[in-house]
C-alpha cells in the first residue's frame, strides 16, 4: 500500500521541479503581474521543447495501478488547465517501490529525464493539462508493467 502525501519541492526534488507559485517574483506590466522566473529546467537529448495538451480521465483514490514509465530523452512537464488536484506517481526505477504525492490544485510538476512515473493521474475536474516535453526523433518511452501491481491510497 503507497500512502500518497503532499506534493512539496523538497520532497519532489530527486524527481523533478514543482510548479508553483512562492519565493521571490518581479513585477511586470506595469506593476499587474508576477512573473515567478525559471521555475523548472527542461532537459532535452536533443529535439525541441514543444507543448500538447491532454485529457485524461479522472480516477479516484484508492488507485490502483501497474504501469510506470520514463523518457529517456527528455523532462516532461505537467501543468493543469483547472484548479483540481491532481495524483503523481513517481520510482528509483522499475523495481522499486513508489511514491505518491497528491498536488494542491494549484501546482504543476517537470519531471527530470529518465524519471520512473505513473500516467497521468487528475482525481477531479476536466482533466485537461498542458504538456511541454521533448518533440524529435527517436524512442523516448520506456514502459514497465508491475504484475502484481501498486495501490495508493489518501491515508
């Protein structure tokens, strides 16, 4: 059993970046806006950085789950088009065991290169995120399917 727990940047840090609003920020246009710079650091082999949009369904907790993957060549970045939180399953690698955080609404997350991960997991709202990843050439998904599987739960 994977008890899921808040998404924090400290936590997250050996997976990827948080995508939130916090820390220091500069005003622009004309003093009506934050700018929160350089949040997350795309990686790519090679390609380009491009952005897609997905619709996923919604799932509820306990989720249970046997499928993780990675991208070998390149960060991918999620961030909700809605104030719904949403889950993030993340591994050392195939055989180990993961960890869950459940996302506050209003954060997003970059994934570092080669990060082990579960799919993408909103628990409500439309589903719908904005994905920046690496567009190119080459095989940049690596799957792996548990047998027995994993369940997560809230507590």
């Amino acid at each position: 059993m994977i008890r899921a727990q808040p998404l924090t940047a400290d936590a997250f840090a050996p997976f990827g970046d948080v995508l939130e609003v916090g820390g220091a920020a500069r005003a622009i246009n004309a003093g009506l806006c934050n700018r929160y710079h350089d949040r997350a650091r795309m990686d790519f082999s090679d390609g380009r950085a491009g952005i897609s949009i997905f619709h996923a369904q919604c799932r509820a907790l306990p989720y249970h789950f046997d499928l993780i993957e990675r991208h070998p060549l390149g960060s991918q970045a999620f961030i909700p088009m809605s104030d719904d939180p949403f889950l993030v399953i993340v591994a050392q690698g195939p055989l180990a065991t993961p960890l869950a955080f459940l996302t506050n609404g209003a954060q997003g997350i970059n994934l570092h290169r080669g990060t082990w991960h579960g799919v993408l997991t909103p628990l409500s709202g439309s589903g719908l995120f904005a994905v920046i990843d690496r567009i190119g050439a080459g095989d940049n998904l690596e799957e792996y399917r548990n047998p027995t599987g994993w369940t997560v739960t809230r507590d």
